[in-house]
C-alpha cells in the first residue's frame, strides 16, 4: 500500500446531510485499523477521495473473505450489528439508519492482498486510511456491466474524474472478453476522455497511445 498522505477532502468540506455517513466511515475505518483487519475504502466515496465530485450513495469497504470474521468482530464490539444479506459477496453493517457495504467479492474478482497492496494511502477527513487504486475502481465499475445492469453514466463520471491516475493498460487487460466492458472503454475512447488507440483500434482526441490525459476536467462520482 503506498502512503501519500494527502487531505482527499480538504478541497470541498463535507454538507451537514453526509456528515452522519463520514463519521461511520471514519469509525469503521479508525475500528478495522486499530484491530489490524485488512481492508480499502471502495465505492463512490473512494471516487470522492480521489477527486471526484460530492455525488455520494453509500459506504462501501473491501476486505478479503477470510478476513469478514475478524471485521465482524471488530465492527461489532464498536456497536454495529452486522447482518448477511442474501447476496454473497458482501456483509452489511448497520448503525442506525445508515447501511455499510463490506464487500469480498467485487465485480473483477475476490479482494486479496494484491488488490490491497494497490491501495493508495489518503487521509479522509482526520483519519488516514487505505484507499482503493483508481485502476481498480474503474475495473470494478466496468466489470458489473452487464444486459440487466448496464447504465454507463456512472461509468463515464469515474473514467473523467480519475483517467489521469488510471493504468489503462491493466483496465484493457482486465476488461478483454467482457464484451459490455470492452463497449465501455471503446465509448471512453470514442467519446475522447482518455487519449489513444484501445485494443479494438479506436482512438481518442489525444496524441500517445496508451497514455490518459485529456483537458483536465473533473467529471461526477457515481
């Protein structure tokens, strides 16, 4: 895990009406560290933290699968209750009104320590935390798509907020044979927000193939 230390929220302070889910972040955060559970801030606050604009859903954070029990523990003895839905991917904790993803599965694969190692760390607000590589954020979000789930919004608001931190060579090799994935990154190209030709011979506006760049401008989260 590499440690920038940089304030990710510094640049737009928090509204009153997040202000309930940051601190469940920062507790679930501070919590799992101090218990030395393994884990990355995920999901569209991981977006926010690198970035991205203030377009926030939920809490999500991944561990690997043998760790869910230790977590659990941990979550639980600071007064969440955490309950497994029908989903298997993932366990949820609640505090509460509030709902907290804690996911082992993601769309690309199982989180393990080299998806963790990839993990930038950047201070949330006061707490210095294990955040997910914008590589792997992008990944995930191309990965879900799929016939029933296939909104590209979301997609194209992640691919403008990090193209500038995002290795598109491990994002094309990762996203081979999935075809709703390769469509993604084809329209991502076609549509100019990251420069060079993509496997399938589509090119943005840029000059350097392979490289992401761009005008700079910052997209939405999902």
């Amino acid at each position: 895990m590499r440690s920038t230390a940089v304030n990710a929220f510094g640049a737009h302070e928090a509204h009153d009406d997040l202000r309930p889910m940051l601190e469940a972040l920062k507790e679930i955060a501070a919590a799992l560290k101090a218990d030395g559970v393994p884990f990355a801030l995920a999901g569209s606050y991981a977006v926010y933290a690198r970035g991205g604009a203030r377009s926030l859903h939920d809490v999500d954070f991944v561990v690997p699968v043998e760790a869910i029990p230790a977590a659990t523990s941990s979550l639980e003895r600071r007064g969440f209750r955490v309950a497994q839905p029908p989903e298997d991917w993932l366990v949820k904790a609640y505090k509460g009104d509030l709902a907290i993803d804690v996911i082992h599965v993601l769309a690309h694969g199982p989180v393990d320590d080299e998806m963790l190692a990839r993990a930038d760390e950047l201070r949330v607000e006061s707490v210095l935390m294990p955040v997910l590589s914008a590589t792997d954020l992008l990944i995930a979000k191309l990965r879900a798509l799929a016939e029933h789930s296939c909104d590209l919004e979301p997609v194209l608001a992640v691919a403008r907020t990090l193209r500038e931190q995002v290795d598109l060579a491990e994002v094309d090799a990762d996203c081979a044979g999935h075809p709703y994935a390769e469509a993604a990154m084809f329209l991502v190209r076609r549509l100019g927000i990251v420069d060079g030709a993509g496997p399938w011979g589509e090119r943005g506006s840029g000059a350097a193939a392979g490289t992401v760049g761009g005008t700079g401008e910052r997209g939405g989260a999902p």
